[in-house]
C-alpha cells in the first residue's frame, strides 16, 4: 500500500536528476567525444562540450546554469544552434573562462579541419 511516507521515501531516494545522468542508465561518458569541426559551429560546439566534460558535468546542469533549455545546450553542442552573445557570455562565465578564449579554440579547431565547409 502506497502512503504519504513510504511515497515521499522513495522519491527522495530517487530523484537525483535527469535519468541520463545516471551511469547505470546512460553509461559511461567518454572523456573525449569524437566531434567534427568542418564548420565553426561545430568547432564551437566541440569546445564547450570539451569544457563541460572537463569539469565533469551534465549538458543539463550547463544548462540551467547558464539560462537555456536543455535542448538548446545540445543542439549549441552539435553546432545545430547559434546562440545569442548573452548566452555566450554565461557558457564562459559558468566555465570560468573569458570568451575571447573559447572563440579562439574554436576558431583553431576549425582552421585545422581537413574538410572545411565554412
């Protein structure tokens, strides 16, 4: 029989997070994931993915930390998203890192692509 207690009990135990960021679940993340970099959106995407698995976080702590939707975040990773200058700035601020210095990451990721597509 499900009470108020034994209800509360178990959510409590439970609900850590998205489900993704259970290791049983999702797996082990890779410490380096295998991106392209043949536009500068994924090159940019393939340095703030760099960062947030660096730092042993989430996509979805990211962010929240940053503002957006989880999805959002996913997409930016992928270089499917462009975001706006203010979204740039949280992703380096909740990284600790200026964003002059993302951008030229990936602007070097890009440039030393084989196959380019600018």
């Amino acid at each position: 029989m499900v009470t108020l207690n034994n209800h509360i009990h178990y959510i409590g135990k439970h609900n850590t997070g998205s489900m993704a960021d259970d290791p049983d679940v999702a797996g082990k993340v890779p410490k380096k994931l295998k991106r392209k970099y043949d536009t500068p959106e994924r090159a940019f995407g393939a340095v703030i993915t760099e960062l947030r698995l660096k730092q042993g976080l989430s996509s979805a702590t990211v962010a929240h930390q940053v503002g957006c939707n989880p999805g959002y975040m996913s997409e930016m990773e992928h270089g499917k998203r462009n975001p706006t200058f203010k979204v740039l700035k949280a992703i380096a601020d909740v990284h600790k890192i200026k964003l002059s210095v993302i951008m030229a990451r990936a602007e070097r990721k890009h440039e030393n692509c084989k196959k380019k597509k600018s």
